[in-house]
C-alpha cells in the first residue's frame, strides 16, 4: 500500500472565472493529484469544499497520510469543525502540505498561532525559487534552483514562526525575497508550506513544482497515529516511589481541567 | 515610565477552596503581582475572570507591555473574543507569561497550535528546575539550580511546537523530566511559559521564581506596537519596475481574500 | 545494498582496565557493532584508534553512510587531520552518531563549536531516558521512557547550540537532568549525540539503547554525497542579465579567498 | 561605562589597492568604528591583523563586550592561538559580530562548525536587504527593506547551521538571493552574521548599515563571564542522597578526560 494523499481544493475560482476555467478546467485539485499520481508510492485521491463535510470525514482524514491543501477566496467557508478536525489529524502524524494562498487558510494559521501575514502582488513577474538547504528530502533532483515564469509576488515579512527548516527562498522580478518552503512539526504530524501556485497560471503543470511536491508528500507521511490527551500519572504509578505531600485540589483518579 | 505589567487570575480556586485560599488569601493574581512590585522598573496591576471583559479592554492591552496568564479550572469560560483581542496584542509586540496550569488555556493553545498536552500528578513532590541557557537575561541571578518542595508534576512529552529557547528544565520527586521554562516569539510578541506555579502550594512566595518573573517581564518587553495586514504591493509600487503579465483573479486595488 | 555503519572505537579502556575488559572482552566497538548488526538493512564495520589512519581512509569514509563514534580517554590521540576529514564527510552527506563520552571527542566539538561542557558523576546511579519527540524516527518502538540501571551521570548544562531537536531528556537519581539525544544538520550530514553509554557499566547491551542506535542509523543515512566549495558566478552566468560596475578585487575568473 | 566594542580589521586591501585605499583611506576597521561611535553607549577602539596578537591581547579581549570583524584575503594568517583565545571569550559572554568576507574566517569557521560556502559574484550589482523580523532589535529604525547601490553577490545556498533567527534576506540584482543578517548563541555569547560589505564599495558608509552595527552591538552585549568546565559533582554533592554502585574508570577527586 502506497502513501496516501489527499488533495483538497476549495474549487471555486476554477468554476466561476473563465481564465482560471481555461489553466485547470477538471479543478486545480485534480490537476495537483494529477501531479502526484505518476508516482507508484503515491495513492491519490481529492476532495473539495463542495461535498458533505468538505470531502474530509473522519474516516477519510484517519485513511489520509498526507493533506495537501489549496485554498484561496473562501477560507471562512470551511467549517470550524472541519478544521479542528484536520488539526486533530496532523497532531496524530497526518502529514500537511499547505499551498500559496493556503497561507491564510483557517487550519494553516491555527497550527501556526501566528498572523501569517505577507505582502503580495499579482502581476506575473518572475519567480525563481532557491535552494536553501540541499540535503534536505524534498529537495531530491532538484537543482541549484527552479524558476516560475509567471507567479504572484508573496514577500517578507512573512508572519510565521521561526521555521524548524527553511527549504526555498524565492526571488522575484519585482524585487522581493520570500521563504517560499518552510517545514513545520505540530505534535506528530509534518507540515510543509510551499509558496508557489496561483490559480491564474499554470504553475502546478510545472515539472519541478510537481517533483517537489512528490517529494514533500514522501517526507510528510509517517504512518503514525500517536494520541496523548494531558494523562494522569497517579502516586502508585510514579516511576519512583513517593508519597503524598500537601493538599490537593484534584480528587484521586479525576481528569484534570480543560 | 516603567514596564507595564498585567497579571490577570481566573481568581476561582482562591475563594472557592478552602486550602487555597489559606495560601492566597487576596488572590493568587494579587501575590503574582505583589512579587513584581518591588523592582523598581516593573509597574503592576491586575485583571481577573470576573471583571466586564476579564479586565481585559482595548485600552488595558493597549497600555500593557507584558501580560502574565494564571487560569486552571475556568479556561473555557474565558471568551473567545477577549482571547483573540490578546493574541492580536501579542502579535503587536505585547509580552505573555503563560503560567503553569494555563497551558491548557486557550490562549497559549491559539498562539502554540498543538495540543499542548503533558502528563501531570499533584502529590506536592519536590521539583528541582535546571539551568540549561545559563546566558539568557531570564536566569539573571539565578544559581545553577532552584528547588521547589512541594510542586505539581508536569512531565514530558510535553506536546509543544520546539522552543526558540529551552531555559529550565525539572528534575521531578516522582521520576519524570519536563520542559518548564520555553521561549517563543509570535509576530512581534515573546512569549515564556514558566511551568512551575501549583494553586495548591505557596510557589509563587518563592524568591527563586519571584526572580524568575521579575527577569521574564523584562525579557519579554518590546515597547513595539507592530502591526501588518497582508499589504498589496501594486505593480508601480514594486521596488523594480515591472509591467504586469497574464490574467489576474484580483481587481485593482482591492483587498487580499482573508 | 544496506546501509553502511563503521563504528569507530578508541578501544583503549577495554584492554587496559580489567573492569571495562570483563563487560567489553572484544571492545566496545564491536559490542556496539554486533547491536546494529541484527538489523538487515545495516551493514556494519570497526574501525579503531590503533589503525593507520585511524581505520578511517578516504576509501573507507567514502563508502560510510553512518560513523559512529566511541571515544573517552584518548580524544587528544586523534590526529588532526583525520578529524578534518571525518567532518568533511559530515558535510558531504555521512551521518554521525557520537556517543557518550565522545561529546569531548574532538569531530564533535569542530562540528558543534562550542565548549561542550557539562556536569558528570561516575556514581553508577539510575538514568531514565524520556521520549520528548513520540513522533520523531529514532524512538520507534519506544515507550515513553525507559531506563538504564547504571550510568554515568552527564548534567545541564550541556553547552551545546539550540539542537535541531531534542529527543531524549533523562533523570538521574542524583538529582540531574540531561539533553540526552540531540539532532543537528551540518551541512548535508545528519548528527545524533545520544548520551547513555558509560565504560564502567553494560549499556551497550541494553535493548533500548540497540534499538536507538538502529534507529539513529536510519535516521542519520543519506545517502548524499553533496559538495560545494564557495563557487563564483560570473557576471555571464547570473541568473538576471547583469552588467558588471564599479571596481573589483578579484581578477576575473580568479577563485575567492579561502 | 558604555559597551565596549573592538573593531577588528585586516587591514590590507586598504594599503595595497588603490582603489579600496581611496574608499577607506584610514582603514576599514576604522571607518566601522567610526560609524558606531557616534552611539553615546558605544566606547569604540580598533585592532589589527598586524599588531603584536592582532591587537587582541587577553587583556583587551576581557574588556572587550562585543568584537566586530572584517577579515578577507588573509584569514589564514590570523593565529589558531589567536583564534582559539575568541571562541573562548565568546564562550564566556563576549558579543561577536562578523562582517561579510568573515563568512571564511576561521573564527566563523570553528563558531558554525560547517563549510560556510556560498556563491559569489563581484560586479557592484544592487542588493536590497529585507527585513525578515521586524519585532527584532536589531532592525530598530529600518523601514521594511535597504538598498545598498554596488554590492558584491553573496548567494544561497549559505552552509551555515540553521541560524537562531533570520534577520535580513537580500534580494540581487543578478537574480539570487541570500541570508544576509542572521543570529547565533555560542555558550554565553551571542553572535550576528551581516552579508553586506564589501572593500571595493563605499558601504560603511550607509546610514541603514551603521544603524544596524549599532543595533547589533547593543544586541550582541551581555556584560557576561560565564565559564564552565566540565566540573564533576561528586556523589557527596548530589542534590539527592545517593551511593556509589559498580565499578569506576575515574578515580576520586580526578578530573575527567579532555
């Protein structure tokens, strides 16, 4: 059994703006699987903001190895429940691939606690994007850089936290700078956001842009589905021997606040 | 003009539990802030659950440099609003000193994104904190080790994002090892959580984590009121000159979706 | 082909300290060796301080995906230049496991840059060894901590940089806390310090520990062979078409100072 | 007293090319210091490669709070003892700011424990420094980016650990990009990288350039001496009773291998 993605897109632009329409007319999350799918360890399959529970059921997400998740104009539509849902999921050891606009997503900014805050510019300048940390997986058979021809300038600063590794730093005509690959853990699960993608050019049609995320989703997934929720560890279990001292305001064997 | 401090208490347990309010006779906030009012650079005050937005308007976070967090059984009832307004004042460069228990508080939960589990006993063992950063101005004063006899355990793993900095580490009666003093930024805020700090004992008479606080407060103050909002840069605004390419999802002028 | 672990021995005290002798009759290095070898995607191979050069050639570190490091007594015995190669290696892509005593051991310090100091006492006390990271690869199949009967005490602080991340915390009996596993990336080679592992006492032989340092192998390995060696880009070669202004110190095609 | 900064150069490209002497006719070094002692917290003297120890006695190094350093063609005829003698004091709390070129001192080199390579071109191109963390004390009175007019090209990837925090990202005319401000703790002492600087071009002269020397000197200060040295607590100093078990290789009261 392969690595198990799940591509979720929001599947609105592609449906209602001709341009978008035309660049990926079975959906941007179908082009993105696409991508991923000529890979033999790589299962696929997509989901979008449309269906019951925005495609992503429990039984869904607990079958998902890797999210990877595309959205844009209508991040308020995704239920609360939803999100708490997939954030549940990464802290168990799902993996989570966040793409360009994604960084305002409501799952994005509640696994980071920060604003995620960015400049940008939509003028499909040139984006060159550099590689900052060549042993690093998700960098495998790419080289010094890659370059993407028309793309949305997103600059710093960008409102994160210190990354555990930056994997991109983009270059763009304009004359910005961008941690455009950033990774991430968040109790078990691996987090990969990647800055590159708008939907008003092809760029997920782009043979690195794909081999990056092949490569992503391989280091993301880990099989897990570690589970800890605040456990009591009683006097007569204590790894060494002790004994009460002082006043308590927990009674014996009662769960702690919350 | 001094720091301004806000030492803000969920103020339940000291009036509701009779042992508690032995050691904390005028509220556990009142000692947390007495042990910051002698150091001359440090102006205090205080802020609990009960008052109209738990004390806890625009104006008071707007004239608080560092906000100290002590709340344990009532963290649910802390709204959701007021929370929010005070992770947007972290992102600003407004301080926190996230205590003990308040882990588990929403506020440290929204500005770490995990879970924020850890296994825990409240036996009133010793704890012993460590030194592990023994340069960092928040153990100024601080020999190689402090003790605190009677603690509740906090033990590892404690499911947190890696710290910028570990500064403590605790040795436990009972056998464990946590975490207890981490350092974040988040947008232009510091962030410390201090994990020793039981309602059950007298921790917070303790000169050793008086001292600790004193340090945190200063530590953790940036006189910043920094704010950004995902800025348009438009093309005739871009540091090189460009002229735009392709097709464009947004008009000119308007606003980033959100 | 598996991947290929050299552990390396000073393999001093286990011939000249009867004590050591009787629990490491063949060397430490080969007790170490024979724990990983059980393992069938591990090749393992010795190499000791006695041989010419150390039993580390060119040739030989070449074709090592992981070293392991032991050495207590004799870190001074170490030639120079066989330290600088082994980092080199480090750099191009070979993991490093250094255990123990070797935090003083010369390739450690050159890849750490710092003093390395810590506290140590030589009690034979109980270490426990707490899993901080659940979801990290080298404590798969490792309970939430587990013990070593006898140990060297090693204390905070350990004067190390920021760990990439912490794997392992341990407490002693005595009272002391330790960062007893750490990661780091240097250049293109993966390093794991892993604590537990005193002369004097059987640590080699615990199951634990085997099962750590197979995993560590694992972890560490890259496969890599990645170099760079501050090349310049000349003005033809820039990605943007650039021309040259201004006065410059270095002749054209001249290599930079080294 | 104010802080104590030494400006370190090497002093020769400044007498040998004319070009260089024209920008810098009394020196780098002093031009640097210049730039920074019009800062009244800041005392400022100067140290060279050609003095008896370079200028850096232990003396002047034990006054000194944080050392500033501008080495290029000659990094191999600084002293290892030399060398040695400011990692130690960088060890203990003394600040160390390295300034462009020094990316191959040996004291960087031995700091960062890695290749430090980078790409580089030298062709007076623009270079627009952005600031990646606008919350930190060293960006204090820079908008949201700097330009520096003729720049030589520093480029990634930059094999240096990953850093504390990313200060500043320069975006280059020529089409890369680079890390160009970044932080380190070393032991006690805090340590700042700044890309930018150039011999062939006039830029300790720019005011954004002295303005962040002299955020960063006030950063980089402790006032520290911290030293430790691998003491060994005996078992009579254990903070918990123990006795001894098994078998030592250490001898009572002797010191540990180094």
């Amino acid at each position: 059994m392969g690595i198990r993605a799940t591509v979720w897109g929001e599947n609105i632009h592609e449906r209602s703006n001709a341009e978008v329409k035309k660049i990926y007319p079975d959906g941007m999350h179908t082009c993105i699987a696409n991508g991923l799918s000529d890979d033999p360890e790589i299962e696929t399959r997509t989901a979008v903001l449309q269906e019951f529970e925005h495609g992503l059921s429990k039984e869904t997400l607990l079958h998902t190895d890797v999210l990877i998740w595309w959205g844009h104009c209508a991040h308020q539509e995704v239920s609360d429940e939803i999100v708490h849902r997939v954030q549940e999921r990464v802290w168990e050891g799902m993996g989570l691939i966040v793409l360009h606009s994604g960084h305002y997503s409501k799952i994005f900014k509640k696994l980071m606690g920060t604003s995620c805050s960015l400049t940008w510019r939509e003028a499909g300048e040139k984006e060159r994007l550099w590689v900052v940390n060549p042993a690093h997986p998700i960098v495998k058979g790419i080289d010094r850089y890659f370059e993407v021809e028309n793309s949305e300038m997103y600059g710093e600063p960008f409102i994160i936290p210190t990354p555990d590794e930056v994997i991109f730093i983009s270059w763009f005509e304009g004359g910005e700078v961008f941690r455009s690959g950033v990774t991430y853990r968040r109790g078990a699960g691996n987090i990969f956001y990647f800055g590159s993608g708008h939907e008003s050019y092809p760029i997920y049609y782009n043979e690195s842009v794909k081999l990056v995320l092949k490569n992503a989703v391989k280091w993301a997934a880990t099989g897990l589905r570690w589970i800890d929720n605040c456990p009591n560890i009683p006097v007569e279990k204590a790894p060494e021997k002790i004994v009460i001292k002082g006043h308590s305001v927990h009674k014996p064997g009662e769960a702690g606040f919350k």
